[in-house]
C-alpha cells in the first residue's frame, strides 16, 4: 500500500468521524434547545393552566370518588376516605356518628350523623351550601348503599380531581360537597 492511499484512507476516515460528530452535536444541541424552550413555555405560560388541571401544585387540589344517579350520590374523599350519601333530601355521613344501631330484620344498618342542605347566596351573590344538623339516625350500612349504587343500578365509582377554591381551608365534608356543586358532580333538584 502506497503511502498517498493510507493518508487517503486516514482523511477519508477522519472526514467520517468529523461528519458524524458535527451530525449528533446539531442534533443534540436542537434537542437541548427544545426542551430549553418548552421549559420556558411552560414555565411562563402555562403554570396556571397546568395548576388548574391539578397536573402541578396538587396541595390545592382534593379526589373524590363518586357514584351517583340522577341528584343523588354516594361519596368520599381519598384523604379521610369517609363515606357520604345524598339520597336527594338529606346528606348522611357515615363513620362520624357515635352509637350502636341494632337492626330488626337483620340487615346491617349504621348511626349517621345527618344533614339538610339547602342553596343561599353569599355577599358576592355565589351559590353556597348550607347545611342544618339534624339528629343522628340509623340508616343502611355503607355498605348497602355502595351494593345498591354498584349492583342494582350498575353504575361505575368515578374518580373527581376537584381544584379547591380556596387551598388554605380545611378539608372536610362540607368544604368537599361545596367543591363537588361546584364543579358540577352533582346538582339539587330546582336548581336550574
């Protein structure tokens, strides 16, 4: 081999090496530049749609799984996983109530703490739920209920991730019944 072919050989190979290493740095330096600037985007434009979609900053958001048929539902939240029953009159809280409830014809029943719920508007002129203890009853079991909504009406648990107005408040029943109206999981009989 004649020494004009191996310095051929040795620039056609480094010609090679430095067409391949120019080819992966452009292609490495556009990839490094798109995610610079879908970072930014997102980043300055599209923080607050992402926080409200519950993708980021989920401290200000709450789930709750849901059964629920024409304005009735049967629900809890992930955090305290209490159940609650809304059978178009009243809204029963299960695991609340103290007391022991016998059953006289055997079917499992539960103490509830109870409550009458009804719509009034605050000073800004929103919808707010206001509920009204009443005694505490025994009513079917949780239990009961989950097999009627289940089983008998087929229907399926639906999950809800829920944006809580107000992120400082404390979760709790009624903070989760006022997010569920108002984002719509369920409505009164006359609202309109």
């Amino acid at each position: 081999m004649s020494d004009k072919s191996k310095s051929n050989k040795w620039g056609d190979m480094f010609n090679e090496l430095y067409r391949t290493l120019l080819f992966f740095s452009a292609r490495t330096i556009a990839i490094l530049l798109g995610l610079f600037i879908g970072y930014y985007i997102i980043t300055t434009r599209g923080m607050e749609k992402l926080d409200n979609m519950c993708l980021t900053n989920t401290s200000n958001c709450m789930t709750v799984e849901v059964y629920r048929y024409k304005n009735t539902f049967l629900a809890r939240d992930d955090v305290s996983q209490i159940w609650f029953w809304y059978n178009g009159i009243n809204l029963y809280v299960y695991g609340q109530a103290n007391g022991v409830c016998q059953s006289p014809n055997g079917q499992p029943i539960d103490p509830v703490n109870v409550f009458q719920m009804s719509m009034v508007k605050d000073d800004k002129g929103n919808k707010v739920i206001h509920f009204s203890a009443l005694p505490n009853e025994c009513i079917d079991s949780v239990t009961t209920i989950i097999n009627y909504y289940k089983n008998e009406l087929n229907l399926p648990l639906e999950p809800f991730i829920i944006k809580r107005k107000n992120p400082s408040e404390v979760i709790n029943v009624y903070t989760i019944i006022q997010a569920m109206y108002d984002n719509n999981i369920f409505k009164f009989k006359n609202d309109v």
